[in-house]
C-alpha cells in the first residue's frame, strides 16, 4: 500500500489539530498497513500478546488525540511525547518496524491497557527526521524523570 510520508513533526502536529474532535488518529509502530491489513482494508487486524501470545482484538496503537486537561498547551509536544514513548518498539520488533498514522475505531484495551483500534483508513509513515524532532522536543523538557516507556529486564 503506498502511503505518504509525514516529513517533520509541525506537519503530524497540524494533521491532529486538523481532525480533532472529527476522527480518532493512532501512531502504530509495525512493518505497515501492508503486513497489518488484508487486501481490503478490513481482515483480521489483530495483535499478539508478547508475554502470553494470546490474539488481541485489534491492532496495538497509541493515541494521538488531545486530552482535554491538555488544555492550550502545544500539540507539537503532545504528540511529541506520544511518538517518543514508544520508540523503543522500532528496535525490539526488528527490521521494518516503523511508525505509522491511521484513523481507527477503538476495540478494546490490550495488557499494557493500550487502545486495540480496527484501522478504517492508514494515513501516513513518520519520517525519521519527524522522529529526531520528536525526541529533541521531549528532551528540551529536561525532565529527569521522565523517559521512553521501555521495560528492560
């Protein structure tokens, strides 16, 4: 499936802003639509539980919807944070893996009580430069408590 390419991190943030409150946009870090969704869009879309291999109801994602405690803070570091926490995941699921944006319908709660969504359209790859900036803005937070969520034996 070819998809766009979100190229920096202004762009992502006005792409949420765009839709807010119209459609729910996730960021799901996966070798793409391709592997995610059949040939017509709809298919099994499942996940698997990597501690117990259980299938999940839908595909793991994180949200990039504004919470309303948010409240006129800048969406650039709400969605910043929300691609940064997850990182972690291009390097332990192996070649391939990258971020991608969809528009999805939640299904359920996975075990790390992640949103399991049903993709009803891909949207967009996340350029790594948008990457870079995503951890540069969460890092000009110099917060020493706070970091990736990344368990780590």
């Amino acid at each position: 499936m070819e998809l766009p390419t979100i190229h920096d991190l202004d762009e992502l943030a006005d792409l949420v802003e765009q839709v807010r409150g119209r459609e729910h946009l996730y960021v799901r870090w996966s070798e793409g639509p391709d592997a995610d969704l059949s040939g017509d869009g709809g298919g099994d879309q499942s996940s698997r539980d990597s501690l117990t291999g259980v299938t999940l109801p839908g595909l793991s994602a994180n949200p990039l919807d504004v919470e309303q405690w948010w409240e006129d803070r800048p969406i650039r570091l709400w969605v910043a944070r929300r691609l940064y926490d997850y990182r972690h995941l291009r390097d332990l699921r192996g070649p391939g893996v990258r971020p991608w944006v969809l528009a999805g319908d939640e299904r359920g709660r996975g075990p790390d009580n992640e949103p399991l969504v049903r993709c009803r359209r891909p949207i967009a790859w996340v350029s790594e430069r948008a990457l870079r900036q995503c951890e540069e803005a969460v890092q000009a937070q110099h917060s020493p408590e706070w970091g990736p969520l990344h368990r780590v034996d």
